[in-house]
C-alpha cells in the first residue's frame, strides 16, 4: 500500500529525472558547436604552445610531436585521426594525461582537428604531396659508371690452398 509520502517521492523523482535528462541532452546538443566554433586566436594559441614544448613532424596520416625536454620517458607522441602513440605504443586519453599532465589537452585538442586541420594549422601543406626524391650524393650512395667496352678475359678461379705436411 502506497502512502502519500511515498507517492511524492515517486513524483518528484520523476520530475528531477525528467529535467536531468533534458538538460543532459542541451549540453550535449551545445558541445558539438562549441567545440566546432574554435576561433583563429585559440588555433595560434595551441599552435605556439605546442611548438614552445615539442618539434613537429608530419607523417602520413598525421604529425609526431618530439619534446624540446625527454619528460617521464616520453620521447614521441604520435598523433592521427583516431590515435595517440607515445613511444609508438597506443595510449587512452587518461593514460596520456597521466604522463603529459597539462600538455594533453593540447594534444587532445591537436588530434580533434583531423588530418587537414593539422597540416593547415602547422603550415604542412597537404597529405598527398610526395616528397621529391633524393639525389644519390644526398642518400651517401655513388653511382657506379657504366663500363666502356667489353671485358676481354674472365679470370680464372684461384688454385685451392695447399694442405700442410703433418708435423714429424
């Protein structure tokens, strides 16, 4: 048997849980915005703080960032669109935070972007360009010259070594 009391308890748990959800759902509606609306000067702001803190790299599919300082074991944080490697092993965003500290937000913000956003925002150009090939004086190969005429004689084997008389 139900009594009053357990009937507004029932009631305005309905109602707080009503209004939870529908302002659950509001802020989920408005972070997708806000998160899109990233103004130029925040985009120049983490691009000065991640180039202040780390050398960037363009990869394929993405950038390596090399600390300016070896912190905790970290030597390269791997960023791409649904990866970040330390060290080139796979780490979450919680084990990220635990090793870079403050600097993981930036580096959660910079793989957010996408590939494009990235290359735009450090000045990498485009991921399709291929880089020009190198010369063989670059590669520290030289190359062979062909032969100018033919080979006259092609050696003979060399004699078999000779065995030792045993000792007497």
């Amino acid at each position: 048997m139900w009594t009053p009391s357990d009937r507004l308890h029932r009631r305005v748990a309905a109602i707080l849980l009503v209004a939870g959800l529908s302002f659950g759902t509001g802020l989920a509606i408005a972070a997708p915005q806000s998160s899109r609306a990233e103004t130029a000067g925040s985009r120049q702001e983490l691009r000065q703080t991640l180039e202040n803190r780390y050398e960037v790299l363009p990869i394929r599919d993405g950038v390596v960032l090399r600390p300016q300082e070896e912190r905790l074991g970290v030597r390269t944080i791997e960023v791409t669109d649904d990866t970040v490697a330390v060290n080139g092993e796979r780490v979450s965003p919680g084990v990220l935070r635990a090793w870079l500290g403050e600097d993981a937000e930036a580096v959660l913000r910079l793989q957010g972007l996408g590939v494009a956003g990235r290359r735009a925002l450090f000045g990498l150009g485009t991921g399709g360009e291929t880089p020009p090939a190198a010369s063989p004086e670059e590669d520290g190969e030289t190359e062979i010259p062909p032969l100018e005429g033919e080979i006259e004689e092609i050696p003979a084997a060399p004699a078999p070594p000779v065995v030792p008389d045993e000792p007497a």
